[in-house]
C-alpha cells in the first residue's frame, strides 16, 4: 500500500501572533512552526499501516523552503520520503490542485489529510481533493481499518459517531481520535540521522488558480477587567449579570 500524509505547516500554537502591511499580511518573523496536529494524527496512523501491513509512506506540503523542516520531522518520525510543492499555499483550493498533481504523479492508494489545519480553519483541502481525484472520501475520521481494497471508517458527526465501508483509493480527512494522542512520536536521533539521507524532492507547481483572497486579519478583543462582587452581594452580582454582561 502507497500512502501520502497530506502535511500542512502551522505555527506553534504557543507563538506570538502579529501583523504587518496594515494587518494584512501574517509576520512569520519570530514564529514557530509545527506539523498541523490533524496532520500528525494522520501521519502516525500511516506509520502503523506501514508497520503492520507492509507499504511506504510519503509526506508532501505545499509552501517554501522554510517549510522543510516540518517535513524533515515526518521522515524522522517515520516516513519514507517527503515532496515539497515549491510554492505560497494561498488558498485551500489552490493547495489542493497542487496536491491533486502529486497524488496523480504518485499512484497512492490512500492519502491522509487533516480534516482542517490549526491556522486558517478552512477544512477544505482533504473534500477539493477528492472532488479533482474523483476518489472515495471519508471527512472527519477517527478510525480507519484497511483490509486489501477494502477499508472500514468510523467518522465523527453531530451527536455521535459514523461507520461506513468503502474501498481503495480514499482520501480522508483525519483528526484526533484516529490515533491516541499517547501514540504521537517524538523522533528520536536514530530517526533524525536516518531523515538526512531520506530524499526531500523538491517540485514546481502546476499553473492554479485560488479562490480567496485575504483582506485584513483581526486580533481578539482583549480581555476586559474582572469585576469582583462579594459572596453576600446576590443583587449585585444578577443587577451586573443582567445589565452590563446581559446574560440573563
């Protein structure tokens, strides 16, 4: 079985975000980044299917060179070989025809995208994939067993979960759930020697188009005060509760 992980490259969460060129544009400057934790998630459940059931793994992102370390991390954590689309990720839709090439130039059986990246929250990529493969999609998954061509998921909807059958090639869009997050790796030197020799094939984008353009970022509102109100003070905490938080 030939696998891609899908990898999107996110900043630290713990990381300071700021804006330039009238809150229009992302400063990277002093940020972070880190393997999206969908994609994660998805990257060690295909280190499983390579364990278990035989096949090899590929992890492939669209995005500059600073984006090579992100994938220099999957191939320590396991995989194969990694593919950069040397390019700006500007929209789902454009990061998606890019990865449609790959998938086309690959012959993978299953892709494994996260069902949305932790930065712009689009949740597009892994349904616009699918759509342009004309392949079989599951969204949502937190549970993926494959036997031959045969593969039953478990996906999670609103008020419970999902079971379906469907079959080889899939593309689907992982989140927590599909492994345990005690089963993430952390690579370890062993597997950050062996990275440096795996190859990192570096590929120009096809001509695209995207379908959404960024007009201005905003930061949360900051916090307001905290007003105090004493134990006793019943009529005071419902009189701020009712007319200044008006909650109730």
């Amino acid at each position: 079985m030939k696998i891609l992980v899908c990898i999107s490259n996110v900043p630290d969460t713990t990381s300071k975000i700021n804006f330039t060129e009238g809150d229009t544009k992302f400063d990277t400057n002093g940020v972070q980044f880190v393997i999206n934790p969908n994609d994660e998630f998805g990257l060690t459940r295909a280190m499983w299917f390579k364990e278990k059931q035989g096949g090899t793994v590929h992890a492939a992102t669209v995005g500059g060179p600073n984006s090579e370390s992100t994938l220099r991390k999957a191939l320590a954590i396991g995989a194969d070989e990694a593919i950069r689309v040397n390019a700006e990720p500007l929209d789902g839709y454009f990061v998606a025809q890019q990865l449609a090439e790959v998938v086309k130039n690959g012959g993978y059986d299953l892709v494994i995208a996260g069902r949305e990246s932790i930065d712009y929250n689009g949740g597009m990529v892994p349904g616009i994939l699918a759509t342009l493969l004309n392949i079989n999609f599951v969204n949502t998954c937190i549970d993926l067993q494959i036997d031959g061509d045969n593969v039953t998921a478990t996906r999670e909807i609103d008020g419970g979960k999902e079971k379906i059958t469907t079959s080889l090639p899939l593309v689907i869009g992982g989140q927590k759930g599909l492994v345990d997050e005690s089963d993430l790796r952390i690579p370890n030197m062993r597997g950050i020697m062996m990275a440096r020799k795996k190859p990192l094939n570096v590929v120009e984008p096809i001509d695209a188009i995207w379908a959404t353009n960024d007009v201005k970022f905003e930061k949360p509102e900051p916090r307001g005060a905290v007003k105090l109100v004493d134990a006793a003070n019943i009529e005071e905490l419902i009189n701020l509760l009712h007319n200044e938080a008006k909650v109730i």
